[in-house]
C-alpha cells in the first residue's frame, strides 16, 4: 500500500529571495519546493522601509541586519515545510540561520524562463555552481544529492523568477487594496 510522505518529512528546497525597492523597502520571499521543483509552501513579507535616521545608525550593516535577521528570520520561522537546503541570491555577509546548508545561485544566472530544463538544454548541464555553507556538515551529501535530483527536473535558478513574480503580485494586490481602501 503506497502511504504519501508527510510534506513535514518530504524533502524539500527552499528559496529566499529579497529585494530592495527605495520607494517600498527591503521585501522577501521564500518558495518551499518539492524535488520535482512544484511548490509545497510560499510565504512573502510585508515591506520593511528603514528610516533615514536606521539608515545612518546602522550604515553598512542595515542591508545584512534587515534582509538576514528581520526578514529572513521570520520567513524562516513561518514555514511549516523545512527545507532541508536553502538557496539564496546574495548571503549579505553571512548565510541566515536557517538550520540546513544554504547556497548562493547569483541574481540573474543562467534564467530563460522560457526554456525547460530538459536533456537537449544547455541550461541543463550547466547548472550553476553552488557552494553549501551552515547547517549540520552530516547534512551537506543529502542536500547536494537533492539539489542534484531537482537540477535534473528544472533549472535551479528558476524558482527565484517566482518567487519574485509573486512578491510583484502581491504589491500589486496589496496596492489595490490601500487604493479602495483609501477612496472609501
């Protein structure tokens, strides 16, 4: 009899994307996928828009500090799927305590989101180099060998294309909503 794995026990790999926007502030997303690269999870914060006044107390630390500790940490701290790899775009310093190995995939590196990964891609075989630091080092050949399995399914860049794309879509929903909200 064939019993589906929990999602809490289903191996999965997490990307956490930020990105700053000078009129919105820091925003984050984090997309759980399966090792077949369909989502399991999606969480997205709400803007974090330092102050001027945050901006020259906490100089080059307010980027690391806002994207790892506040929005990071929560997003982390949210998930109900731990992923058992976490793949980033920029460590800002240092990788978040996100309690598995974390890699670094470049903003922008190799993402044509109209090609599949498949046998014929290039993109296929030239999966970008990750370099897997934090975590448990006993779990760095399990989350290499998922990172493995789910390289040859998709690109391993692509994720970040949607979690991004959601995050656009939830400005713009959130957008809307202050726009009634205010004509009301």
């Amino acid at each position: 009899m064939n019993v589906p794995a929990s999602p809490k026990t289903t191996p999965a790999v997490g990307y956490l994307a930020i990105s700053h926007d000078p009129q919105h502030g820091f925003l984050g997303g984090l997309l759980i996928v399966s090792p077949q690269g369909r989502p399991l999870e999606f969480h997205c914060s709400t803007p974090v828009l330092p102050t001027r006044a945050q901006e020259i107390l906490y100089g080059p630390t307010l980027r690391p500090y806002v994207s790892g500790e506040l929005i990071a940490g929560a997003l982390l701290a949210a998930v109900k799927i731990r992923p058992r790899v976490l793949l980033v775009q920029d460590l800002c310093g240092q990788p978040p305590a996100a309690g598995c190995p974390v890699g670094v995939i470049p903003e922008g590196y190799g993402v044509q989101p109209d090609e599949p990964a498949n046998e014929q891609s290039p993109l296929a075989a030239k999966a970008p180099p990750i370099i897997l630091s934090g975590g448990p080092e006993a779990d760095l050949p399990e989350a290499e060998g998922l990172l493995a399995e789910l390289s040859e399914r998709i690109n391993l860049a692509e994720p970040f294309e949607r979690v991004h794309e959601a995050i656009r879509e939830a400005q713009r929903i959130g957008a809307q909503e202050v726009t009634v909200d205010d004509a009301a």
